[in-house]
C-alpha cells in the first residue's frame, strides 16, 4: 500500500525528519483564498504515480492569484489517467544541493538495502541506467532493526564528494539516513524515499517522501493507519480503478492490467480471466498473451487479474462474473477450476447464477469458455446438465469442459478462435 506524500510527510515528521511545512490538502481552487500562507509554496498533485511533476502535477507559485489559476488547471488535470481531486500546499523549500536516499529489500538475500546518489531530483532509474557509480548501495542484513553509525557514516562520505557539506550538515545528513532506516523497519515498508533530500542553511529537508508499506504486514499497523485516516486498500504503485474497487467491496482480489477507460483497438479481442487461484491467474495472464501471439498475430488483450481465493461461496463467483460481463471492454471470458480446496459445484452454480440473471435482465453476456476438474467435479457435472436442459436460452454463450479431455492451452485456443469467427476475422 502506497502512501500519499503528504501522509508520509507526516510519518516523517514523527520520526523526527524535517519536511517542509504543511499548509493542508484542498480539493477546489476556492480553498485557497481562506488560507492563511507565506509565499512562495509548492502546489502538488496527489496521486498515487509517478512523474507527477514531469506530467505538470507540481507547481511552484509566488501568490494567491497565481495559485489559483495554477489549483483550476490542476484540478483540471489527469496524470497517467488518474484525475487530480486533491492537491497539498506547502511550503517551498530552497537549497543549495540535493540528493536521493532510499531503502528497499533485495529480494535476492533478504537484506534490506540503502541506496543514496548525489543526483537528487530525477528518476533514479535514469541514473542507474545512464550515470551509474553516481549511485551507492549498502546492504544491511536483514535482523538489523537500527542502522549501524558506521554504515550512516560511509554513506553520507560517499554523497559529500559532489555535495561538499560542513561537518554540521554532514551529521545532520547522518542522522536523516537513520531515521529513514528507522522509519522503514518500524512501519513494515517495502520501500522509504526521498527525492530530493534538499540541503539547506538549516540542514537537510525532504522535499519529497514516498512509502509503501507491505501488504502482508498491514495488521501490525493499525494504529498507523488510524492516525492517517486510511480505511481501505490500495496499490503500491497506482490508484485502485472503478473495478478494482467494486472487487475489493466484494472481498476478492483483481487488478485491471489496463488503465481506466483504455480505448480499444478495433481489429483485437480483449479477454477477461476468472482463474481457479493466484499462481493460475498469472499463468494464464500468460497463456493467453502467448497463445494470442503465436496463432492470432499478437491480436489478443488480457484485461485482468483476479483471484476467487479459497473456497468462495457462490455469490462471490457470481459478482466475478457480473463484474467482467460489465466491463466494456472485453470481449470473451476465460475460466478455469481445477478443484483444491474450492468447489467444482459452487463454481459452476456461481456462474450459471451471473448468466441467467444477466439474461433475465436483458444485460450483456460475454462468452465463457473454460475447464473444471476437481473437488465436487460430478455434482458440478450434474448441476450444469441439468442447468443447460432448463434454461438453454440464457446458457447458450458458456461453453464448460468437465474434466481433462482437453488441456487448458487448447480450450483457451478454441475460446480465442471461436470469437474471431464470430467477428468474421481471419487469423
């Protein structure tokens, strides 16, 4: 979960390392006329991405006249698709230097690794493709809970051959690596950030802060949570989309490979996925990319992740379908159960459940092609036959196959092929 950078200003503040001062966070230009402010400020877009500031997200303003001019455009704005509705003020904050400090696990050893550059500002990625022995990492095994000083020290003696600070500052700087570590063990993050640490008279300030707290730990951060207002989930990358949120109101996990509203393209057929597990909806993700590629010219789409978790009940089966049959974009659906601890039997249910509510509806049903095999396989069978006999009609779009007479390739193969012939394409 990513947090926005006024929340993680705020984390920061607690751990004792300087920020610049906050005014508030406004969601209207208007706002800004009943705020009492020293100029110059920052007027910072938040949203959940990056680039805010090369996308136009982030402007510096001299007055109140001229901040709200900026706050109307910007409220204006999308950055990467995502619309602007809320905007932090704060002060601006003026340097002679900067840098970038940040912390993160290498996944290869466990070790948690700090990483600074003399090159703040700009995308780190940049300068470790482009300029890298401007960049310095330091592994730090994993049970240690505080930064070693000696550490802190050779990381700051690196960063002061471009910077050239007094001993002062350069303490300062010492003492703000080790908070960051702090703040990165204390709160279970996956990453803690700054860019760009701004070096001033008065001694370094973030003027930027990103963090993202790991998933797996969020129950060890109630209180954290509490305290920033935070109730729901988020990605640590993006702002959940419209579907992503109707999914998660629904307690199953799902995540839209495509950026809210995408267009389609008119000679491609976009594919949602209902998997029978995590580890089978990323293959299949897969599956159906390659497939597209080797037989229908890289004219396939997968549209999404998305995962039933562990023996759902057939309500939430039937909410996975309604939401991809809702979804525009998407052309057919493919679907496999292999069984394990989920029902062959809910499954099925689930599904016949969505289309004949959708027919009764007169709603849009999007083909399903798919496979079962599994737990409760024979009273899946039984509940299907007999389903097909009763409503013929509002069933006629799925196309179900019982067990292993074919493999789960072949079955996403002839789903693919199928909906190309009804468009009349070629492959």
């Amino acid at each position: 979960m990513r947090l926005y950078e006024y929340e993680a200003k705020k984390v920061f503040d607690g751990m004792g390392i300087p920020v610049p001062k906050q005014y508030d966070v406004i969601h209207s230009s208007s706002e800004i006329e009943k705020m009492e402010i020293k100029f110059p400020v920052m007027l910072k877009s938040m949203v959940l991405v990056g680039g805010r500031g090369k996308a136009g997200g982030i402007k510096k303003v001299s007055g109140k006249e001229e901040a709200k001019s900026v706050l109307e455009k910007l409220f204006k704005t999308k950055i990467r698709g995502y619309p602007v509705e809320a905007v932090l003020v704060e002060e601006a904050v003026n340097g002679d230097s900067a840098c970038y400090i940040g912390i993160t696990m290498n996944p290869g050893t466990y070790n948690n690794v700090v990483i600074v550059s003399s090159s703040g500002g700009v995308d780190i990625e940049k300068v470790a493709e482009e300029k890298p022995e401007a960049i310095f990492k330091k592994e730090i095994p994993e049970n240690n809970k505080l930064l070693p000083e000696i550490t802190a020290g050779e990381l700051v003696s690196f960063l002061n051959k471009d910077l050239n600070l007094d001993a002062g500052t350069e303490k300062k700087l010492a003492d703000v690596i080790s908070k960051l570590y702090n703040t990165y063990q204390r709160f279970d993050s996956k990453i803690c950030e700054i860019n760009p640490l701004i070096i001033t008279p008065e001694g370094p300030v973030a003027a930027d802060a990103k963090i993202v707290l790991d998933d797996n730990a969020l129950f060890r951060q109630n209180e954290l949570l509490k305290i920033l207002g935070i109730s729901g989930k988020r990605h640590d990358i993006s702002e959940p989309t419209k579907n992503e949120k109707i999914a998660q109101s629904s307690n199953f996990p799902y995540v839209d490979l495509l950026p809210e509203n995408a267009m389609k393209e008119k000679d491609k057929l976009y594919v949602g996925l209902v998997p029978g597990g995590a580890g089978y909806g990323i293959l299949s993700i897969d599956e159906v990319s390659n497939i597209g590629k080797r037989y229908f010219g890289g004219r396939v789409v997968p549209v999404n992740f998305m995962d039933s978790g562990g023996d759902p009940p057939q309500e939430r089966v039937s909410k996975m379908f309604h939401l991809l049959m809702d979804y525009p974009i998407i052309d057919l659906i493919i679907t496999s159960r292999f069984g394990g601890i989920s029902s062959c039997d809910v499954f099925i249910r689930g599904l016949i459940q969505a289309m004949r509510e959708r027919h009764e509806k007169g709603l849009r049903v999007v083909p399903v092609y798919g496979r079962m095999v599994g737990t409760d396989l024979p009273s899946a069978k039984a509940f299907l036959e007999k389903a097909k006999n009763e409503t013929p009609d509002a069933l006629k779009e799925m196309s179900i196959i019982v067990g292993n007479q074919k493999i789960m390739a072949d079955v996403i193969k002839d789903g693919i092929e199928s909906a190309f012939e009804s468009r009349g394409w070629k492959r």
